[in-house]
C-alpha cells in the first residue's frame, strides 16, 4: 500500500465527505467515471455498515499500482464474508455486500488484531483513443 491517501470518519454526518474523498482520488489515479461511481456506492455501502453496526468510524485508505486502484474501508467491526448471495426479494436487508461484490473487480476481506479491512479493486481502465486518432496512428509509416 504505497503512498495510500487516507480520509478517517467517525459520524453519520461524514457519508457525503468520504465519496467525495473517493470520487477525487480514483479520478486522480485514472478510473473511469463509471468505475469512480461503483467505487464511490461501494465505500459507500461499507462506511454505511460500519457506522451502523460497529461502536465507532474508521479509515477510508486509497492506492495506485500500475494496473489497478485499490480502496480499503478499515473498521473494528467483525470479519464480513464477501462476496455474499443476493438475499431473497422480501428480505429488508443484507444487500450492501452483496451490491459492493458486484461493483468491483475484486473485493477481499481480512482481520487483523485491531481492526477489519475489506479492501476493493477495481482495474484502471484508459478511454480509447478516438477511432481517427487510431487509425492515424495504424496508417503511419515510422
């Protein structure tokens, strides 16, 4: 996790600053606008869980490989098993997990002593360049 940029929250209150927190950095590091959305509902979803099922807040940390963005939400809530079934239609709740594991390219979880990570990746993918611009570049004799 090099040069992770970190955003802690503790409150209901700080939902709407942990995505933009999110929106900005996955565009800095080269998502997508469609992947920086599923990112952001994503962290979203688990900042959610930990604030309604834990005693406390936590960290939101975001990276950068050359491949991939990586985002962990870290809490002192319990081991999550992730990915989770779609629950059955009448059922109320339980679909955060399940809505995060299809978002992303890759969801892990782990424990550590102090705390839970649930960590997400999503691939950076690159916009195509324009169709003229490719063909330029095919057509070009150096």
């Amino acid at each position: 996790m090099r040069n992770a940029t970190v955003m802690p929250y503790r409150v209901v209150d700080d939902l709407p600053l942990v995505r933009a927190f999110v929106r900005e950095q996955a565009h800095r590091l080269g998502l997508t606008a469609d992947s920086t959305d599923a990112l952001a509902i994503a962290v979203n979803e688990l900042v959610t869980n930990t604030l309604q099922h834990t005693g406390g807040g936590g960290q939101v940390r975001i990276w950068c490989d050359d491949a991939s963005v990586y985002c962990e939400v870290v809490d002192s809530g319990p081991m999550r098993t992730v990915p989770r079934a779609m629950p059955t239609p009448d059922a109320e709740r339980g679909r955060g997990l399940a809505i995060v594991a299809r978002l992303c390219d890759e969801v892990t979880a782990y424990a550590e002593p102090d705390c839970t990570i649930v960590r997400l990746r999503f691939a950076v993918r690159r916009a195509d360049p324009p169709a003229g611009e490719a063909a330029a570049r095919d057509d070009d004799p150096r």
